[in-house]
C-alpha cells in the first residue's frame, strides 16, 4: 500500500525531534494512544474495510521519555556518521549507499584511536582497506572532510537532515536550539 511509504516525524512530550518512525508504526502509535497527531499529511488517508484514517506527519508523545542515553546506546551511531558525511566515502569521495560504507577510524583503533564520531569517517570497503591501520597523512590519504565538519553534533546532523527532507517539519526542529558557536562561546 503506497500510503504505508513515508516517514512521521516523532516528538518527545517536550516537542524535541526523537526522530522519524514509519507511517504503520506512527498509526499504531496513534491507534494505541501513545502520542498526538501535531499535524496530517496533508489529506492521505489510510483506509481499512470499516474505517478511514488520516495519515500523520508529525506526533508527539503523551508522556516525556527520557531517550538520550538509550539512543546512544542503540547503534544509531554508524548511520548518523554516514548521513553526517553525506553517504560519502571520505578519501575517494565517491556516493555509496549505506550496505558498500565502512566507518574508518582516522587515528587506528592501534594507536589509541578512539570510536568517536570526531575519529570515525565514512569510507568505502576499497579505501578503507588500503589506508588500513595508518594515518590518513602515512597513507597520503587527505580527508575530505574537515575536523569542524567531524564535531557537529550528530543530533544537529540528524536534525539537518530532517529539515533537508520534509520542509513542513522545520518548525519543529531547531525549537529552543542554542546554536553551536553560542555553546562554544559561552564554554
Ligand atoms: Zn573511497
């Protein structure tokens, strides 16, 4: 069902952007009465044999949930990393799609390198494996990339990307934002 194709923005109680679930996922929510709808997409409906439902783009949950810690710990990492680099090996360049991507760590695991997403850049399988576990200057291997575009927060990053992708959800993503220089400032 075309209808099911899709993605609802989901909010937290406090309205902070958790991410986006699936249209089904978003009606069960809805059905179940987990969360509002904040707003449809526009007039998709969802039709069962009794009934007509009106197709979500953004819900909020009825109760806040406290998610930062669970959602680092849930494996997100590797596909922000990739969606902060555009899905971009960073040595070559070359646009893969998530399945032929490599997270490379640009200092090695060897030598103390740490898995942080300031030391973890997007490579594909060819150029992961001839820098192996050199440097990117031993391998004469420039990054792409720069070390300010390795610091953005990866939740700026998914926010950005959100933004990017369905225009209609903006006004809920960077509500009560401090940007990133006024945090450095103010450190
Ligand atoms: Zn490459």
């Amino acid at each position: 069902m075309a209808v099911l194709n899709g993605r609802v923005l989901l909010l937290n109680f406090s309205y902070e952007p958790l991410g986006t679930v699936g249209v089904a996922r978003a009606m069960c929510l809805v059905l179940r009465g987990v969360v509002f709808v904040e707003e449809f997409d526009g007039e998709r409906v969802l039709r069962s044999p009794s009934a007509e439902f009106r197709v979500p783009s953004v819900v909020r949950l009825r109760a806040y949930v406290n998610v930062r810690r669970k959602r680092q710990a849930a494996g997100m990492k590797r596909l922000r990393i990739y969606v902060r680099d555009r899905f971009q090996c960073q040595y070559c360049g070359k646009k893969k799609s998530a399945h032929e991507l490599t997270l490379d760590h640009i200092t090695p695991r060897a030598r103390d390198g740490r898995s942080t997403p300031e030391n973890l850049a997007t490579a594909c399988v060819a150029c992961n494996s001839r820098k192996g576990s050199r440097t990117p200057a031993e391998a004469r291997m420039p990054l792409l990339t720069t070390q300010r575009a390795l610091s953005v927060g990866l939740d700026r990053v998914m926010l950005c990307h959100y933004a990017e992708s369905r225009p209609q959800w903006r006004k809920y993503l960077f509500v009560g934002e401090t940007s990133e220089d006024e945090q450095r400032a103010s450190a």
